[in-house]
C-alpha cells in the first residue's frame, strides 16, 4: 500500500467516526470515497459502519477497469461514486443520511434559506427524486452536481463533493443546521402547538 492511499485510508476512517459521532449516519448506511490518482479511488467496502471502519474495509478500485470493482466487495454506490469521478475534479464523495434533512424534503420540495449563511455556502440546492436504496440513476445527480457540490437525493439521503472531507462534510453540515433553524422557527411561529410539535420543540430548541 502506498504511502498516500495510507492517509486517505485514515482520513475516510475519521470522518466516518465524525459522522456518526455528528448523527450524520446510522448503521450500516452510507458510503464515502477518495480519488487516489487520475485512475484508482478508495472506496467502502459493502455493508460496513462508516463510524467503525478498519483500514480492510476501505478498497482501491481502478476506473478504467470496469470488471474489477465486480471482483471486489466494493459499496452499491460505486457507479454513482466512480461516474462523479470521470465527471469532475473532485477529491472526495460523502454519501450519507442526514435525519434531519431526510425528514424535511420527504415533505418539501425545497428549502428557503432564512439565514444569510445558508444562501452563501449553500444557495440552490438540488433535489433528485430517488425510490431505491440504492442510486439507479446516476446521470441525474450528476447533472445535479453541475448545479452545487451538494445534492439531496429525495427519500434517500445527501451527496457531496469535494477538495477534501472537511470541505465535503461542512456542506452537510450547513444544510442539515439550515433544516433545522426553518423547523424550529415554524414552530416558534405556532402560538397553539399541538402534543407532537411541543415535543419537538424540547428536542430542537
């Protein structure tokens, strides 16, 4: 193993414990990936918890060879993972689950930005309707991506692009914070709340 796919190693290691220590993934879901050079990215392995990862569960698959990642236990988002790859310059893909985000556009088609931060670091997000587990339509969030370097996948999850993990992961961040400030003031906004929303306001506020 070369000494620059060790550092990656460990750097999709860490920021799959800083995912789930954020409650950003749950389980075995998820995945993440790092281009390693112009033709190998480091990928998860399938069904492994991104917060527990060892360095085994990480694999090299090159991308110009399509029969390889089929002999190898690699996640069900490496079409989706190595076509962002040949798509753009990205560095890094984080594929995760965001609850709050998840529950938000299960109902919403969009979201307003109702901080000046959320229109600056996140401005239009795309949403891509999704009814599988798994990305079967690739090229739509692709497209997506030409958009913004995060994208929501409706009923499914969030994918986001980067330089590096950090700058991936603080687009999440920032859209899941920026969920969250619109729950919240709707329901500041209730002057008779209902048993439920009363809850959530304990739980959110």
């Amino acid at each position: 193993m070369s000494e620059k796919a060790k550092v990656l190693k460990k750097q999709i290691i860490n920021i799959g414990k800083k995912l789930c220590r954020l409650g950003l993934v749950s389980g075995r879901a998820g995945n993440l990936s790092a281009r390693l050079d112009r033709n190998n990215l480091l990928i998860t392995a399938t069904g492994c918890a991104l917060g527990d990862l060892k360095y085994c569960d990480i694999l090299q698959v090159n991308l110009t060879k399509k029969k390889e990642a089929k002999t190898k236990p690699v996640s069900s988002e490496f079409p989706l993972h190595s076509l962002i790859y040949q798509s753009f310059a990205s560095k890094v893909v984080i594929h995760c689950h965001p609850p709050l985000t998840n529950a938000y556009f299960s109902v919403y088609p969009s979201i307003k930005a109702l901080t000046l931060e959320t229109k600056f670091y996140l401005g239009e997000i795309p949403v891509v309707k999704q009814k599988t587990p798994t990305v079967t339509r690739p090229e739509a969030v692709i497209s997506a991506l030409k958009k913004a370097k995060l994208v929501v996948l409706k009923n499914h999850g969030v994918v986001s692009v980067g330089e590096n993990f950090d700058v991936a992961l603080s687009f999440i961040e920032t859209l899941e914070a920026a969920v969250k400030v619109v729950v919240v003031a709707r329901l500041l906004q209730q002057k008779t709340p209902d048993p439920l929303n009363k809850q959530l306001k304990k739980y959110l506020i």
